[in-house]
C-alpha cells in the first residue's frame, strides 16, 4: 500500500529534505545522510544519493540473476532492482543467508541513485537521519569489499562507521556486457 | 544479443510455468500449444531452472508443448497454460540496472495483472533466448 510504503524519508527527485534550511549543512565539511544498520553492522550513505525509502513488500526473484540481487520491487510505480548490502561487501555469514531483512523488526528499502542508475539496498532498519562529522579513511583489514564501495567512516555517537558510495555500489555492482 | 523491443500486450500472451516461476511470452511468437508427446526428443525442457530437474522426469497432467512460429523449436512447460488477450494488466519496464542482465538471459520486461488488491508479476521472455540458455 502506497500510503503505508512511503515514510516521511520520501524526498523526491533532488533528494532534498522539505523544510527548513538545517544551519548545520553549511557548516565545516560534514555530510548529511542516512545511518541504517544490516545484520548488526552500521553503515551511512549521503542524503542526496537515496532518491526515498520505503518499506518491504513482495520482492519478485529473477531467475540467473547475480547473487547480490535479491529481485525486484515496484517502487513509486516503477519496479526496482533490490540488492543485498551483505552479498556485496562479502560480509554475509551462514546465518545471514537468505534473510534479506526476513529477521529486522523494520526492514526497510534505501532507493539509491547515481547517474542514471538505481536499485534498492535492503537494510534491517533505518537509525538515523543526520549530519554526521569529516570522512576519514577506512581501517587497514576491513572486512570483505567494504573499502572498495565506501567512502571512508565517520563518527555518529559512539561509532565510527562505513559510509558508502552509491556510485561504486551501482556502477561496481551492475551487469557488464 | 540485441536489446529487444518491449513487448506489446495488445497482442496478448500465453502464460506457463518455466524456470520454476510464472512466466509470460508474447502470443505472436506461438504457433501451437499441444500436450506432450511420448517421444520427447527435441524438446526443450524449461519446466525448472537449468539442473533443476531431469528431462526423463514425469510431466503433469497441465504441462504442454510450445512450438516456436520463428525458430519451430519446442518447449515443454510446465501448467497451467492459458493465453491472456484481455484484462487489467500492465508491461512493466526492467531497471535500467539489470539491463545487461535482461538482455543476456532474454528477460523482456515485466507483466503484471491486478487482481483485486493483489499484483501478479510475471517474467516476459524470449523463449528462443532462454531454450539457448539450456544449450
């Protein structure tokens, strides 16, 4: 149901908040985004890469499809590829497989977009919608291919955690002829 | 392959069972739908995925035989088989991100019928390009 489907993090197509100007966004070299977590690991994504979030429903599996794609959903009336975050920073464990959120109390779909492309990243639950500090590199031995589709980590409360790219997500992680 | 034009639903389609889903092909690529012959020789068994299931495996009372117009191939497919000329349903595009994918594996787009307060999602495929995929 669409009214169900579409939270308040529904920002159109400048991935814009509505509202007020956050004096916060004009102020040093931090970013806004999205804090969400996937199977108990944290991870970010900046504000103006996710198109909107919404809530899971049907996901309709594709045959051959790569291991990472979990199928696709219908999204604002369009269907959208939906990936797993864990099959594609290789962080996936025996207990992971084939959750795809079936175990998060509030799975949710981050609709992300770069360039033309976009596919929903299934996530476990959303944490936080905030401005978060200065990137600074990945730690030396991350797990799986975290460093490849990250930006660097920040710190949001007590944590330092992955922020992704969702341009080396989509364009990493797409089909090749 | 080519990237091919998304299939038109004025022209209907023939719905079955293939690669262990539901599955949609244009009414106009169809010459028969037949039931299944004793002697199997030549048929393209796309029931189940590839390894899915042995060609030598028992076929339903449901399942039919295709026969291609273009290609004359043969594919044996699972029921119920019916052909969809009216009704509420749509041709859904695929992602621009799994495009290459859509195009390798001969996946045309996506049929969808409304029923009620549910939606039937449905592959359409090019059945010439998927007997290919089971070589």
């Amino acid at each position: 149901m669409e009214s169900e489907q579409t939270e308040r993090f529904d920002f159109g197509e400048k991935g814009a908040l509505a509202g007020p100007e956050d004096p916060a966004h004009a102020v040093g070299d931090g970013r806004s985004g999205f804090v969400f977590s996937v199977s108990g690991n944290l991870y970010g994504i900046d504000l103006e890469e996710v198109e909107t979030a919404v809530g899971l429903s049907d996901i309709v599996p594709l045959p051959w499809a790569p291991h990472h794609v979990l199928g696709v959903m219908r999204i604002r009336g369009a269907f959208e590829a939906i990936v797993s975050l864990e099959r594609i920073l290789g962080t996936e464990t025996d207990t992971d497989a084939g959750r795809a959120g079936s175990g998060a109390t509030r799975p949710r779909v981050l609709l992300i977009r770069s360039g033309g492309l976009k596919a929903g990243l299934l996530v476990d639950r959303i944490e936080d919608v905030t401005d978060v500090g200065t990137l600074g590199p990945c730690p030396a031995g991350a797990r799986g291919q975290v460093a490849v589709f990250s930006r660097g980590v920040v710190r949001w409360r007590d944590d330092f955690i992955c922020w992704l790219s969702a341009e080396r997500i989509l364009n990493g992680t797409r089909v090749q002829a | 392959m080519a990237h091919a034009s998304r299939p038109d639903p004025a022209g209907g389609f023939v719905l079955f069972t293939a690669l262990g889903r539901q599955v949609a092909i244009a009414a106009d690529t169809v010459t028969s739908i037949d039931s299944v012959p004793r002697e199997r020789e030549g048929v393209f068994d796309i029931r189940c995925e590839p390894g899915g299931r042995s060609a030598a495996d028992e076929t339903g009372a449901e399942e039919r035989v295709v026969l291609l117009r273009d290609s004359g191939l043969r594919l044996l497919v699972g029921g119920p088989v019916w052909v969809a000329v009216v009704g509420r349903f749509e041709v859904a595009e695929i992602p621009a991100y799994l495009e290459t994918w859509a195009d390798q594996y001969g996946v045309l787009g996506l049929l969808v019928q409304e029923d009620e307060d549910e939606e039937d999602v449905r592959l359409i495929i090019d059945p010439e390009c998927t007997a290919r995929a089971f070589g």
